[in-house]
C-alpha cells in the first residue's frame, strides 16, 4: 500500500482532547489535565484548539479505578448504541455522554486526536500506546515525539490484537493516543513520572502544531511493539494465584524473555519458565489494574512499520 515516495495528504489537526482521569486513581493524568483545565495556557498552540477533559470524575472523586466498569473497555458499539438511562453502569452513562461530546466514534465530526493519559504499576517507562499500524498520522508523531525526547526514550506499544484489543475511551478519536508512564502506585504522585508525562504531551502539541502550519514530515520507519499475548499467573483448580513474577522478571519490561528463561516463582520457591517458541519483549509486568482481568504481564514482538510521508491536504 504505502511506498517510500508517495505523500499522503491529510486533514488538519485542529481538535485535539486530552483525557486524565479515564482510571481515577492514576494521579500524573489526574492533576496534569486538571492543572491544565484552570490554566491551558502551556497546552495551547497556534491553530490547535486543545481540551483537557476528566473522563471519570466519580472514580478520580474515590480515587479508584472505575465505579462500576472499567471505562477504558467501554466504548463498544453495543454500548454507545444503548438506549440512555440510569439503569446503565455508571461508565456506560458516562461513556455515552463523552461519545457524545467527542465523537461520534467512527464519524467525520469526531475529534482529530485523543491523548489518554495513564500510569502503570509496571516499570515501562515512557510508553505511547497505538491502536492501528496504517495510521501514518500517528506514526509520524511518534517518530517526532522519540527524536524530541532523545537522549531520553519512549517506546511505542502497538495493540491491533483481534481479541486482546479493547474498546478505549481515546478510540472515539480519528488518531486515538495512549500515554502510560510508570513506575507509578495507584494513588500516588511521583515527580519523575509527571514531568516525563508533560514532557511528551509538549512534543505530541508541537508535532501537531507543525503539521498544521504544513511541514511535510518524510517518510520514516518506526519500532513498535506489537501486542501478542496475554499471560496469566498461574492457578490452582479454585482459581487463586500460587506464584508470582519470578525476580527475574519483576521490573524487567521490554526486556527479551527468551524460551527456558524464569517467569514465576511458586510461593514455595519453584521457578517456572516462560515455554514460548522464540524470544518476546514482556511489558505491563505485574501491573496492579491487571489481577482482576488474569493478567500478569502480555508479551510483544519487536516490529519496524514504515510511516509513510505525510503533509497537510
Ligand atoms: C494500567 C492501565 O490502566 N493501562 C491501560 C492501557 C491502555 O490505556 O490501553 C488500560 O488497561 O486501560
Ligand atoms: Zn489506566
């Protein structure tokens, strides 16, 4: 489809959203966007109406992740077609009432960019999650984002799995952008993590803010990790978990896991290795959010995706 020398054309960038508080107690997006809601002057840019939004202020209000439902799974089609009312899961509700404002999902009046800001137990670092390996839009940002942030890093998780996708809250826009940074415990705010957040939405604002001028952004290639599989802790027949993320493992995202390499360890000291084909890249590695979906960490491979050129139509 896409070559090395053809340029796409593209819609201008002019409604940007950026989302915090989707999970209400990951703090970083939490006071980011609601710092930015009393002063957006640091998130404003020439040509580019940008707005912070607090996606579930019921869960920010408890600081827990969601009241009823997850909202990041959420914006199905099933639920956004849903006859409105109270009898809904609070996130339905609200799920329906943010389509509204920001979508419709999937239509030409829906937002051009969601950035969704999160944070992760795990120690991922800088990570920009993608939906769509063709959205050459989105492509070009993270390459602009990671030459920007340099000597700095931030990888770049690909999740286009036809079972393990999920329905987000950014997926209502034309280009939806995840954010996770961590280390981060649920409820707290750590520094680092904050300004590292910061720091990325400034270069994603910039990047769009560019294109919009009409800067032509030539062809790139850029590595992401593509999501592959979800692995569970192991399990006794009544379901509890007996081991956990071999020590290994613990704090050891995208590193290579190689077959034969520990990946649990028994609460009585037995090592279990990881029985995979060839090498994986782990990453979400004993997040707190994920025991309650039997998750202990997902795998990925290492993949190059060639962004095509892009400018303004
Ligand atoms: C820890 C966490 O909440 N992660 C997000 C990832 C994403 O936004 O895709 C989630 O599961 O919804
Ligand atoms: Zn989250």
């Amino acid at each position: 489809m896409s070559s090395f020398n053809s340029i796409v054309s593209l819609e201008e960038a002019r409604r940007v959203a950026i989302f915090g508080g989707t999970h209400g107690n990951e703090m970083s997006g939490v006071t980011l966007v609601n710092l930015w809601v009393k002063n957006g002057a640091e998130i404003q840019r020439k040509g580019v109406e940008t707005k912070p939004f607090i996606t579930n202020p019921k869960a920010v209000e408890k600081c827990a992740r969601y009241v009823d439902t997850d909202l990041n799974r959420a914006f199905t089609p099933e639920n956004l077609s849903a006859p409105q009312g109270d009898n809904q899961p609070y996130e339905v509700q609200r799920a329906q009432e943010i389509n509204g404002i920001f979508g419709p999902k999937g239509s030409p009046d829906a937002y051009d960019v969601i950035f969704d800001l999160h944070n992760t137990t795990s120690n991922m670092g800088c990570t920009l999650i993608l939906e769509s390996s063709k959205d050459h839009f989105n492509l070009q940002m993270m390459n602009y984002i990671k030459k920007a942030i340099a000597p700095s890093s931030c990888l770049v998780l690909l999740n286009e799995h036809p079972l393990l996708k999920y329905s987000t809250s950014r997926s209502i826009a034309k280009h939806p952008v995840g954010l996770e940074v961590g280390p981060q415990p649920q409820g707290v705010l750590r520094s680092n993590i904050f300004e590292a957040m910061r720091v990325i939405l400034k270069h994603a604002l910039d990047f769009i803010e560019l294109f919009n001028e009409g800067m032509e952004f030539p062809s790139c290639t850029v590595e992401v990790f593509r999501v592959l599989e979800r692995i569970d802790y192991p399990r006794d027949a009544n379901g509890n978990i007996i081991a956990m993320v071999h020590p290994n493992l613990q704090d050891c995202d995208w590193e290579p896991l190689n077959p034969g390499d520990p990946m649990f360890q028994t609460f009585d000291g037995k090592t279990i290795r990881f029985q995979g084909s060839g090498t994986v890249y782990p990453t979400f590695i004993n997040e707190a959010a994920y025991y309650e979906k039997q998750q202990a960490f997902v795998t990925t491979r290492r993949e190059s995706l060639v962004a095509s050129s892009i400018r303004k139509v």
